[in-house]
C-alpha cells in the first residue's frame, strides 16, 4: 500500500470537517474527495489516528456498505451507533446506516 504523508492526513481532516450532522460519508468517498480514490483504508488510517484537538467527526465515517467501525474504534460500535443515532443518522433494521438516506452528498 503507498504510504501518504501528513499531507494527504490534513486533507482527509478539513473534508471530514465539512459532513454536517445527520449525515454520514464513506471512507472511499473521502479518499475520492481528496484527490485519491484508492486509498480508503488510508483515511481508514487517518481517521483511527486523528489529534482529538481537532474535534474531526470520525464517527461520521463509515464504510461503503454503511457499516460501523470495528470495535475497537470510537469507544465501540455501539457508541459509534448512539452518536449518529443522536444526530439523526438513519439505521436499516439490519443495523446497518440507510445511505440513501444519510449518505453525504457535498
């Protein structure tokens, strides 16, 4: 896998600013925005690794099939659900998130 430098991390960090409340992007849809449309599991990277100083919404971002991150990412899925739930971020019966419905679409 190509290694991104801190650059690539800051851009992830000023788009992943941007997704509003009640709405959810994909990390492959951030790696696109930034210019890299390859390198999902890199913002996967970047998000697991970013400064809480900056206060990025990384519970805002999912994967391309509206799944949660792994447990052991933003306290655990179940606190990663109650944090988009409370945003009003909408959830299939299956627990997946209804990206048709809350997918953002700068």
């Amino acid at each position: 896998m190509k290694k991104h430098s801190c650059g690539f991390n800051e851009s992830i960090y000023r788009i992943a600013l941007r997704i509003p409340r009640g709405k959810v992007a994909t990390y492959g849809q951030l790696a696109a925005m930034s210019g890299n449309p390859r390198a999902a599991r890199a913002v996967g990277a970047a998000m697991q690794n970013a400064p809480e100083y900056m206060e990025i919404p990384c519970h805002r971002v999912v994967s391309s099939t509206g799944k949660l991150a792994p447990q052991y990412a933003f306290g655990g899925e179940d606190k990663q659900r109650a944090l988009l739930a409370s945003e009003g971020v909408v959830f299939k019966e299956n627990g997946t998130i209804d990206l048709k419905k809350s997918l953002w679409r700068p």
